[in-house]
C-alpha cells in the first residue's frame, strides 16, 4: 500500500502557534459588537486551533488525575496520535518496508482512542472538558484581536492597529 506523494496530500495539520503571541496581554481588547465578537472568535480559532486543542487536551488529562491508569493510557495514546499522524509532515509512515495509508493510521487511532473511552467509562470527563475547552476558546477568542483587520465586517472604521489606540486620560 502506497500513499500519494507529499505534494498531493492535502492533510491540513495545524501547528501550534508561539505561547507568548496567544497569551500577548495588549491584544486583549472588548468586542464592539457581537457581530465583531464572532468574527474575532472565527478568525482566532483558525489562527490558534492547535493551541486550543492543546489546551482542551490538557483539561481533559487534568480531569482523569483521580484515575492514574486512564490518565497514563491516554498520554500514552496521545503520544501515539501526535507521533504517527500529526508529527509527520506529510510524509508517508513506513512499516516493515511498507508505506501505510493516512486513512489507515487515521481509522486505527480513532478505533484505539474509542476502544478506551470505552472501556474508562469517562464519557462526562470527556464532554466536560470539552465544554471548558470551548468557553475558553469563546472568551479568549472574542477578546483578543485579531492580526489583521483587513477581512474585518467594519474595514476602514477600525484604526490602523487592530488592537486600538486608546489612551486613558
């Protein structure tokens, strides 16, 4: 079995962005509308999706500390998803001299992690964490401005600096 070649795959692997540009305290301003609030949610959640992830990644192994066998299993298959599908790069996984399909190692993974999901039980660890996961996301991804404004729905009534220029009198 043998996958396309690198330019042809069209996996989007999201890279996690610098910690001290998401956590950047001056880009953090109020929304003037809601109509801006969603648009800088949209707009921040595909600039920082593998920070989120990350951090809703970390909720969910925070949630499974009183349960120390769950938690080294999911580390364990964590590393497995981040090692053989995100960390590659498009380059195709060989196994014994055999290119393995990105299909293939995707169903395996996902069969892996629902095989233990089941057998932990911890179907409302997972949706709370999920849910932490998504209100940090909102609030942070509705207050921090985006980089560029030029898609903004308000164009030219923003200032040039995406993140204000207010001064406190």
């Amino acid at each position: 079995m043998s996958s396309p070649p690198p330019d042809a795959v069209t996996t989007s692997t999201t890279a996690v962005k610098p910690w001290p540009l998401f956590l950047d305290i001056a880009a953090l301003s109020l929304p003037i509308s809601f109509s801006d609030a969603t648009f800088r949610i949209n707009k921040n959640l595909r600039y920082f999706a593998g920070n989120y992830a990350l951090i809703t990644l970390a909720i969910l192994l925070i949630s499974l500390i009183v349960r120390p066998i769950l938690l080294v299993l999911f580390l364990l298959i964590v590393v497995g998803w981040i090692y053989l599908y995100f960390s590659r790069n498009n380059e195709p996984l060989e196994l014994f001299g055999y290119d393995i399909d990105d299909k293939f190692v995707l169903g395996f993974l996902s069969l892996v992690t629902i095989v233990a999901v089941l057998v932990g039980k911890i179907w409302m660890n997972i949706f709370v964490s999920i849910g932490f996961g998504i209100v940090i996301t909102c609030i942070h991804g509705g207050l921090r401005a985006p980089e560029d404004q030029e898609d903004s729905p308000y164009g030219a009534l923003l200032s040039e600096s995406p993140r204000g220029s207010y001064t406190i009198v």
